[in-house]
C-alpha cells in the first residue's frame, strides 16, 4: 500500500488491520492524471504475463500471451466469447496453472499454485455473480477467513471499525450490520470491491461487472474503480461494452483466438477499430437494417396489470414488427414478457392473439399458440445445461420427434438441430458437445434455434445479447431482423439503449410498473432517457 495512502487510512483503520495491507506498491500521486498514468509505459508492472500458453487437452487455449497490470491504471480486456480471457483469468487468479511462460510479480518470477496464493499476494477478482455468504452480514463477509481476533475470540468492535473504515475510503454508504441477502446485485458487488481492498489488494479483476446493473449502479461502479485506480491499485476491466471499455479504461489489450492481437492507448482507439481487432474483419455494421413494412396486428395487450409489478400496460405489436422495450431496470419489463408467456399471473387486462382473445395458462400452452420467450438467464431458464445442443435445439418441438409407437426418432432430431445450427451460424464442431460447455454467444444461439424450431408468431426476446462479444451479437440482432422481415412479431427487451433504439420500428418505455412514453424509430436518445428515469411522462410519438 503506498505510504501516502497508508497516512489517510490511519486515522480510521485498527493497527490490526493496517497490518494485514501489502507494502511496498509503487505511490502514484493522486494529482497525476489517467492520460499520463496511460502514457507512461515506465512505471513497473505489479503483475507481468510473459508467453503464456495453455492447453486443455488438444485445445490450445491460450498461445504465448504476454501483457501487463501498472498500478494506477486500468486495462481493458477484449475478445470474443472463446477468445481465452476467462482463462487468462483463471491463470491470473491462480485458479489453473500456465502450460508455459512466466508470471511476474513486482518484477520476480513467481508460481501461483492456488487462489490463495493468488490473493496472498494482492490478485483478486470480482465476477458478474458476486461470490458472498447471503447469511451473514457486510463486515462478516468483507473479512471473511481473517476475522480480527483477540485472546482467540471474534473482536467484534475492530471487525465493524474496519469494515466501516474500509467502506468510507471507497465512499460506499452501506450499514455494515446488513445482512448481505437483503443487499441487491450491486451492493454485494461493492461488498467484493471492498473485501478485495481490506484484504490488501493490489490488482483487482472485475470480470463483466456491469451485466446486470442499472445505469445508476454502473456510475456508482465507475466512480469506485477511478478512486481505486488514484490510490495506485492496478485494474483490469473485462466487459463487451464497448462504451464502458472507453469511458473506463486507460488501455486496452485484444485477444482473438487465444492470442493477444493488439494493445492500444483507449483514447487512441475508434470503437470501429476494436470491433476488428476482436473479430478480425471489417464490420459494415453491428446492428442490421430494421424491417420497414408491418402486417397485421398480432398481439394486442389492454389495461394489463398484475398487482405490484405492473399497471395498466396496453400496447400492440404487427407482424414483421420489432416493438423495443426501454427502461431502467426493475421497470417491470420482464414481469410483462412473463405474463404474455404464461410464466407470471395476470390480475387485469386482456390479450389478444391475431384478434382472437388469449389466456395463457402455462408456457406450453403459450408455445402451442405460436408465443415464444427468450429469457434473459438462459442457463436457468432457457437451456438444460447438462443436455447436448441437438436435444435443446428441438427442445420446443420434441412432441412432434416421438412417432405413433412412442418411440423418439433421434436421427431426425440431429438432421433437424444441423439445420438450425446451420441458420444460426453455429460455431462449426458445436453441435456434438453439452450446452453447459459453449460460449455465452453460443449458448444464445442455441436458445434463438430452439425458438425457430417451433416458428412462433410472436417471439419475445428478453437481454438477447446479454453477455456476448460483438462479433456474435451482430449475427443475432441479423437473425431477429430476418425473422421479422418474414412476419414474425417481435418484442425486444433491451437494457442497451443502443441496440434497442437501432432494432426497433418503435420503442415504448417502462417505469415503475407503467408504459410512460413511445416513440418512433430514430427518436431522441436523451428524451428517451429522461422518460425513464421519470423525467418525462408524456408520450413522445
């Protein structure tokens, strides 16, 4: 910990717990600006990856990679799903051993044989699902494994001094007596940021830490990681945001294929050049052109409403449409998509399906009327892991695989799931494997066939791009184009205001329960924003 940082925590922090802090980092001063951090290529790394390699197997994951963590810097860390990151990590972490290369640390080769290794000397890592105990409090959790003891006994007093100390100097207004169950995703990420700082971290990894934040919690994020970037510790930022890669990092690294591919300072890099670093051609486009000629109504929705999640919802959708849904989260989005799917109770309102009226009663019911969902959590909700990828592709059609002397004809369902994966440009070698082992984007693949094997009249996507690279959800915004163009309706949830504003033929926005605005395509960004956030109320269409 550098001595000017070890000055302002010793007005507030026990001498038991300034003790557990590593010394020894490098001192960045905190006048020093990111661009000159970014810049100066002479400050010592705290962490050095040397051609680092790794095979699992037959598969070479990860081919001589070699990159560097500086104190008071933030490095991005791009790819496409499979292009090694997750087990740069793990080597990182300490988690798996390298097959070949070196790891340095302050400058001296050392082994990680473990996490705790790993941690022992500074390394640690937050992940999009925090890793903390529901039952016991923050400040149990933030010293989890090094409760401050006296005569053998938890000394409680030194315990909550050092957690609320530790909270203050992050700037985290959090009561340290809370139990951490009834914290929600973003404080308990906050509770890791801090549990890695009061553990004396010196390079912190946060791995797609704002997948399931509001853009509230993701400013709130954002502040924590550029005040602990001034205190000197070494970050490193893995995200498929591009937006988030620019707004945070100081630089970013590439990696495609296993291999790291390039290195550029983040103000120096287009948005345009980091999409084809990462998948290694040009890309006229990340989002398709959108369907232009609705049809008839398909789904029509009045005064809808389910007591405590949502109001008084009514809209419409046509065929070849692709109606976006926009909000903040916690809006009430998803408990709309679930009732129309028959997942979640309706306690007012009407559906209607191609005119006809509509009560869903069950899912499969819902899919037997033409309705499909994607959900957001496709593991949970959308695939059985444990299942290979031709079983979850016909999934939604199995009925129909089962001939009249109840027997299940596989043959067909392999001929029926290659031409799915064919039309959902999955990975070629794929198909042969579990679910549970594909990529994030490749996982939505498999989801999107299972869908397209029931040809729905009516598909509501929910985050369909949550958690893929670029490269793949350009093919799946692509698909959904396609699919509209050919009649189909289209609901799009989206927490992506990019991609939902450039999807949509129009978009409507959700707060609180309620539908509070709609707009046309090409609307406003900003308006549709401070629709959201309930700074506008009125429709804008």
């Amino acid at each position: 910990m550098p001595a000017n940082i070890m000055k302002g925590l010793d007005r507030h922090v026990p001498e038991t717990l300034l003790e557990s802090f590593p010394r020894g980092m490098e001192a960045v001063s905190h006048s020093e600006t990111a661009e000159r951090r970014a810049a100066d290529q002479t400050i010592a790394p705290v962490v050095e990856l040397r051609n680092i390699s790794k095979w699992f197997g037959g598969v070479h994951a990860l081919k001589g990679v070699s990159l560097a963590l500086r104190p008071g810097e933030v490095l991005g860390l791009l790819g496409e799903n499979g292009a090694g990151k997750s087990t740069l990590v793990k080597i990182l972490t300490g988690v798996i051993a390298p097959s070949e290369g070196e790891i340095l640390i302050d400058g001296e080769s050392r082994s990680l044989r473990s996490s705790r290794a790993a941690q022992m000397l500074g390394i640690t890592a937050t992940y999009q699902e925090p890793m903390v105990f529901p039952t016991l409090d923050v400040a149990e959790n933030m010293y989890a494994n090094r409760l401050p003891k006296s005569r053998r006994l938890v000394n409680w007093r030194v315990l909550y001094e050092s957690a609320s100390a530790t909270l203050r100097e992050l700037g985290v207004e959090l009561d340290v007596h809370t139990p951490v169950s009834h914290l929600g995703v973003a404080d308990r990420q906050l509770v890791e940021i801090a549990k890695a700082l009061g553990a004396g971290a010196r390079v912190l990894i946060l791995d797609e830490p704002t997948a399931v934040l509001s853009s509230r919690e993701i400013d709130q994020l954002f502040r924590i990681v550029r005040k602990l970037r001034d205190r000197g510790v070494a970050l490193m930022f893995i995200s498929h945001k591009l937006d988030e890669i620019q707004a945070i990092t100081d630089r970013v690294v590439v990696m495609r294929d296993g291999q790291w591919v390039a290195e550029r300072k983040t103000s120096e890099a287009s948005v345009a050049e980091l999409i084809r670093l990462m998948v290694g051609r040009e890309m006229s486009s990340l989002f398709p052109e959108r369907p232009t000629s609705p049809g008839e109504v398909v789904l029509e929705v009045n005064g809808l409403s389910r007591e405590g999640y949502f109001e008084d919802v009514s809209f419409s959708v046509r065929a070849g449409e692709i109606v976006g849904f926009a909000g903040l989260v916690g809006a009430g989005r998803t408990d709309v998509a679930e009732a129309i799917f028959g997942i979640g109770p309706i306690d007012r309102g009407s559906i209607k399906l191609d005119g006809l009226p509509f009560k869903p009663k069950s899912p499969r019911h819902a899919v037997s009327c033409g309705v499909a969902y994607l959900p957001e959590n496709r593991l949970v909700n959308g695939l059985v892991p444990s299942m290979g990828v031709p079983l979850n592709m016909t999934m939604s059609i199995w009925p129909k695989l089962v001939n009249r002397f109840g027997v299940f004809r596989s043959r067909e369902m392999r001929s029926r799931a290659a031409a799915l994966a064919q039309r959902v440009e999955l990975q070629a070698g794929r198909i042969d494997q579990l679910v549970s082992t594909l990529s994030g984007g490749n996982q939505q693949k498999v989801v999107l066939a299972k869908w397209l094997a029931a040809s729905p009249r009516l598909l509501i996507l929910d985050e369909p791009t949550h958690g893929i690279d670029v490269g793949t959800k350009a093919e799946v915004l692509s698909i959904v184009a396609d699919l509209a163009r050919t009649g189909v309706a289209v609901v799009l949830i989206s927490s992506e205001l990019e991609e939902v504003c450039a999807m949509s033929t129009r978009l409507l926005v959700m707060r609180a329960g309620r539908l509070v605005a709609e707009f046309e395509a090409d609307a406003d960004r900003d308006a549709i924003m401070r629709a959201a956030a309930g700074a506008r109320e009125a429709s804008a269409a």
